[in-house]
C-alpha cells in the first residue's frame, strides 16, 4: 500500500511536471497564433468561446476571461446571433462540414466588417465532434474597395456608354478588350459578344486589315494617331468616323490601344453636298462654269498625253430673253430644265455638260472627232425643236444655236479651243440661228 501511494504520489508528481514543461511550448503557440494576422478562436457545441487570439479580444473589446465561456451574441451584447451565422455553425458541429464563405458582423462601437471566414470541426481524441474552429480574416477595406470600384466602373461605364462616340480598346493580338454601346450598335451584336473578339470577325477583312496597320503603327511609335476613316455599319451603310487612337500599357506590360471614334456621317454628307453645290448647276442639276472649266482642263492634258481627239459644241438657246419677257422667268426656267432632259438622252456617261451662262452651255466629248460632234449637235438641235416644254404653252417652241470645233495640234491649251467654238456658235447666231457652225 506504501510502494501504490508513492506510486500514485510519483505520478501527479510527473503530470505537474509535464504541465510545467508544455506551459512554455503553449505560451509560444499562444503567441503564434496572436501574430498571425487572422481572428482565431474555438468554440463548444453551445457555441461558447473556449480559445480567442488577441485579434479577436480586441475586436470584442473584452480580456480572455471575460470571453471563456460566452457566445459571440453575449460578448457583443445582443440576444441571438444572425440566422445565417446560427446555421453555418450548426452544419460545422453536428455535420461535420467545414466551411468558408463571408461574413459580416456588427462589432459594438465600430462600424460593420467583413471577413472571410473558414469555420471547420474540432474533434477530440476519439473523433468525436467537441466544438469549432474558426479562422477569419478581416476584408473589410478590400470589400469596401471592390465596392468603390464597382461604383466606379458603373459610373464609367454609363458616362462611356453616352459619349457620342465609338469607344473600344483592342489589344496587340487585335482582340477587343473594351467596347461600349455605341460600338455594340455598330456591330449589331451586345457587348459580351465583342469583348476577346478579333476585329477580323466583327467587320470586312479587309476594313480590319487596314484598321490594324494603323493599331499597330500606333503601338510601335507610341504615338497617337487621328484622321478620318469609314466603316460600313450593322445594316452594310458606310459610316465615317472622326477617330483619334491613342497607346496604352496595362500594369502587366500588355499593349494596347485606346479608341475613340465620332460618328461625322451627317458632316461627311453635308461637305459632299456643299462640295456638289459648288461645282452643280442648281436650276439644271448640271455642271455650273467653274466645274466645266475644271474638268475641261482635266480633259485636255488627257488628250495630249495620249493623242486622242476632244471636240467641244458651245450652244445658245435662241431668244431666251424674249421668252423670259414674255411668259415670265418661271416659264424660261422650265424651258431651260427640258432643254438639258433633251440633251441627256442623247449625251454619252464620259462627256461634260455644263451650264456657263444665263441661257449658254456646253458640251465637251472626250473621244469624238469633230464630225461625230456635229452629228450630237445636229441631233440636239432637231430634237430641240420638236421638245414641248410647257405642255399649258402649246404655241412655244424653242430652238438653239450650236458651234462645234475640235481641238488642233497646235492649240497651246484648253481656252484656244474654247475660244473656237464661241466663235463658230457667234457665227451660227449671226447666219440666223437654228443651225450649227463648225470651225
């Protein structure tokens, strides 16, 4: 009995010292596990806290001691934890999940924080389920940055999508990496359709090919780049677009080029119109003076450099200022638009037909000799005649006169053949009009 108690004796002597030497080991994981840098605590099955690291003392604003033996709801003063939480707890006790997944939770004077947290079984040496172990980190600012720059993006997003402008961004593999609306209208196609998309499979290739010569000189000079270009549309219209393409380097080292492009259809389409004003003829929808003069030079170095014929026929509609007098401008107006309807019927596409005065025009045939030029002139002149111009008139009848020449071999320039036929067509007025002069 002696020899069992000091048995007995000597053993809780070696449990004392057992304790007395894992006391330092457990100081040192005690002061692991409070530098870590996560909220680390255990729980039993009730739910109350039997382990919690500085982290999680702080944020509780509580001792150690304080905190064994409380549930979260008891330390931070409320009734009942969320629903949410209570359930993820229970599925980690009782059905052995473990668990990671966000959390927020309201902390007494602070405001609410985020974590992202792991919450998994602690067993006992049996295996028997004993309680938890949660391990949390703090994402409240990354949480609140992701959310700030969601708003941002949103907010870019909206101001981008209502630019008047075409806004993408294509990277040096000629994938899109951007688009907004404007230019998913212009593909016919969403937004999620065009992103990582080659621009060869979003639009002609041969539009593409020329729109990646110009990507690419952008990204090789890191210069910025602006002009006009043109691009046919969703429905096969051609759209002209103002474009200014500028280089851009993401974080990684990516290249890449930042577009903007104004949709300038409507001014493109004006300056042509204004373009056609200036050189056409408003009341005959013909060539006015200063065209026929462009083009007639035009001709003529053509003619030289390839020795082929050019004839000119300089005509006046006969009278036209007694018609004006007598019927009114109105009536000489009309006269003047079925004279030409006359001519075209009987004009070739390659020859120029202007008006260079009040009641004066010409015609300049490329190709034609000069006895092909008094055929035309003949032709116009007949059916001049039979034309009936306003059908309220049926006593008027108009006629023209007509002078005809061709250019020389020793004609200088343009004006010496000009000059010709305005002399054969001065000629044809003084033999008594109606009739064609040919010099």
């Amino acid at each position: 009995m002696i020899h069992a108690r000091h048995r007995r004796q000597g053993g809780a002597h070696d449990m004392q010292d057992n304790a007395a030497q894992l006391e330092p080991a457990l100081d040192s994981y005690r002061l692991l596990l409070d530098e870590v840098g996560a909220f680390i605590y255990t729980a039993d099955l009730q739910g109350r806290y039997t382990y919690a690291n500085r982290l999680v003392l702080e944020m509780l604003g509580r001792p150690l001691a304080q905190v064994i033996g409380k549930t979260f709801a008891e330390c931070v003063g409320v009734s009942a934890l969320d629903e949410t939480i209570d359930d993820t707890d229970r599925r980690v006790m009782h059905d052995g999940e473990t668990i990671a997944r966000e959390e927020t939770h309201d902390i007494p004077g602070d405001q609410a924080r985020t974590f992202w947290s792991v919450k998994k079984p602690l067993r006992d040496g049996e295996g028997r389920i004993v309680g938890l172990l949660g391990i949390s980190y703090d994402i409240t600012e990354k949480v609140q940055l992701e959310a700030r720059l969601r708003e941002k993006k949103t907010l870019l997003d909206a101001v981008l999508d209502h630019v008047d402008a075409l806004v993408y961004m294509k990277d040096a593999s000629r994938h899109f990496r951007y688009a907004n609306q404007r230019v998913a209208q212009m593909f016919g196609l969403p937004v999620e359709q065009i992103i990582d998309r080659l621009d060869s499979a979003l639009m002609p290739h041969e539009a593409a090919d020329r729109f990646w010569a110009i990507d690419q000189a952008v990204i090789d000079s890191q210069q910025p780049y602006a002009a006009e270009v043109s691009l046919p549309d969703a429905a096969g219209h051609l759209r002209h677009f103002w474009s200014v393409i500028v280089p851009w380097v993401d974080a990684e080292g990516v290249q890449a080029v930042v577009g903007m492009s104004t949709d300038i259809t409507a001014l493109h389409e004006l300056q042509e119109e204004l373009q056609q004003q200036a050189r056409t003829d408003s009341l005959t929808g013909c060539a006015n003076r200063r065209r026929f003069f462009e083009l007639a030079e035009i001709e003529y170095a053509r003619s030289r450099r390839h020795g082929s014929s050019l004839s000119l026929i300089a005509i006046d509609i006969d009278h036209f200022k007694q018609i004006n007098d007598h019927y009114g401008h109105p009536t000489g107006d009309l006269v003047l638009q079925d004279f030409v309807g006359c001519c075209r019927g009987i004009l070739r596409e390659i020859d120029i037909f202007a008006r260079t005065g009040g009641e004066e025009f010409c015609i300049l045939l490329p190709c034609a000799s000069l006895d092909a030029a008094r055929e035309i002139s003949e032709r116009i002149r007949t059916m001049t005649m039979a034309c009936q111009p306003v059908d309220a008139l049926p006593s008027l009848r108009i006629s023209a006169s007509f002078g005809v020449s061709s250019l020389g071999t020793a004609d200088p320039d343009f004006q010496v053949l000009f000059a010709r036929a305005d002399r054969a067509l001065y000629a044809a007025k003084q033999q008594g009009r109606n009739r064609t002069v040919v010099l």
